[in-house]
C-alpha cells in the first residue's frame, strides 16, 4: 500500500470503505453486474467472467431462484444465502437509519493478510451463526481505491481482535510476522537452527565429539569439526561456522587472523581427501613453508 496513502489523517479509509461498501451492496440488490464489475477486484472480475450465468448457457430459460443462485457463486468465494438477505435488504445508495447503525465508519475493521493485500471489512447485517455479515474490500494500490473482493460472515470474536485503522493493522501483522520468526526462545528445535553469538549451537565433528559451547575453551576434536562441517558443506549441507572471538588491533592482524583461518579450513579438506589426519597434514604444511621460506 501506499505509504503516503497509509498516513491519511483520522478515520479516512473507513469512510472511503463504508462508501465503497454502500455501493457494492447497492449494485448486488439490482443485479447490476456490469457497474459492479468497475468496483471490483481483478480477482472477482476473472471469477464473474469464467463463472458468471449468460444467455448461452440457457440461463434465460432458468427459474429467477437458480439464476441468483448462480450469480451469488460467481460474486463470492464461498455458497451461502447472504446475496438473498441483499435483495431482501434492498440496499439503496442512501441507507436507512437502521442500516447506518450497523454499517458505519466506527465498525470497520482492518486486516493485512500478507505483505501486499489489505482487507477492509464493512459489517451490514447478523449472520444466522451469530456472526457479522461484512462487505470485504480490498485495498488497490494502482487507483488508489479499496475494491470489492466479497461478502462473508466473520465471528464476532474474530471481529473485535482486528485494528481499527490501517496504520494498527500494518503494525499488528509485522509483530505477527516477528514471532512467527522468532518463535519462543525455550524451543531449542527452532532456535537449534540458528548459531547464535549470544548461544553457540553444539556441533558435532565426525567422530561424534561435540565441540564446547564456549567459544574462549573448544576443544581441539571440536575445533577441527568446525571445520570438518565446512568440508561436508561441499556435498549439499549449509552448516555455518561459529564464530570465535578475536580482537585485532589493526588491520595487518586482521589480515593474518583471515589468512590462517582460510589456511585451516583448506587443511582440513586436503586431509579428509588424502587419508592423512589434521595434525599429521599440518606438520607437511609447515614443514613446506619452513622449507619455501629458507629458499
């Protein structure tokens, strides 16, 4: 949505919703399909067109009741009798006393589904299960409009945990968004995923050792089984390395601390490949540069 268009002042969306609302229940009343078709959404548009009654099917030929029928279906996403209480309502442009107390600004809420679509619902009528009749817009960000995209039944209690304005709404699905990430922080399956600074995951070298949690004491099994996991990595698996503390005092030693640790992680591939174990692989290494350096 529009960020200049989420910032309007006061209730501006639930009046633009309510009037949108108005509308659409008006159009559904007389059967104006067409008009209707220009306030709504690309969703319901494609759905009337491939669901829609027409001449050529015979619907000409059909009792009025089948007719409704069938255009009910092509104008929601679910069958139920509302499209009959809406006729029977005759729902004008202008409301009756009665109609404004129940579809009116101060009842419309708000609801992001993802990221990209937010519904608007406009309340006109009690369901028979004891929920609110609403008109479900959505918001169109190419004109700037809400639209319609269908008439259902919401709980009442699903009703009251909605926001009231769209800026609420936005802020209600980015936390819901947030602890869906995180998840709870005792589940140690979900955060067992995640290496963490503040929570070093044990890790398992392939002797089945496990590495000490405590990056300033690792053992050496599991020092190198960092390492090791490195080497797997090769083969499909995304392990990542945790990370051991240094603190350089310049860049020069930062280079060096990069150097070695590129130089350990090639050591202990190049020993898995010739058989040879770390320490023994390391020793040729050396034993190479002391030799390379005296040249």
């Amino acid at each position: 949505m529009d960020g200049a268009t989420l910032q309007e002042p006061g209730n501006v969306h639930s009046l633009r919703a309510v009037e949108t609302a108005v509308v659409v229940l008006h159009l559904r009343t007389t059967t104006q399909i067409d008009e209707l078709m220009r306030h709504a959404s690309v969703a319901i548009q494609q759905r009337w067109e491939y669901l829609g009654p027409s001449v050529d099917k015979g619907s000409g030929r059909q009792p009025p009741s089948t007719l409704f029928r069938q255009i009910d279906d092509a104008l929601q996403w679910q069958s139920d009798d509302i499209g009959e209480y809406i006729r029977h309502e005759h729902f004008a442009l202008e409301l009756t006393e009665e109609q404004k107390d129940t579809l009116c600004p101060e009842n419309v809420v708000f609801e992001y589904t993802d990221h990209q679509t937010l519904h608007a619902y406009a309340p006109f009528g009690s369901g028979s299960s004891g929920g609110m009749m609403v008109v479900d817009l959505v918001w169109e960000s190419d004109s700037r409009r809400w639209v319609y995209f269908n008439v259902k039944i919401l709980e009442v209690t699903k009703m009251a945990e909605l926001a009231t304005t769209v800026v609420e709404a936005l802020k209600v699905f980015k936390d819901k968004q947030t602890l869906e990430a995180d998840g709870d922080e005792d589940d140690d399956d979900y955060w067992g995923q995640f290496v963490q600074p503040e929570r070093p995951a044990d890790r398992n070298d392939t002797n089945g050792k496990t590495a000490a949690s405590n990056g300033d004491n690792i053992s050496e099994n599991g020092y190198w089984g960092q390492y090791d996991d490195d080497a797997s990595s090769a083969s499909g698996q995304d392990d990542r390395i945790d990370e051991i503390e240094h603190k350089p005092r310049d860049e020069r030693q930062l280079a060096i601390l990069k150097s070695v640790e590129l130089s350990l992680q090639a050591a202990a591939v190049a020993s898995q490949a010739s058989g040879v174990s770390e320490a023994e692989f390391l020793q040729m290494a050396y034993q190479q540069f002391h030799a390379t350096g005296r040249q």
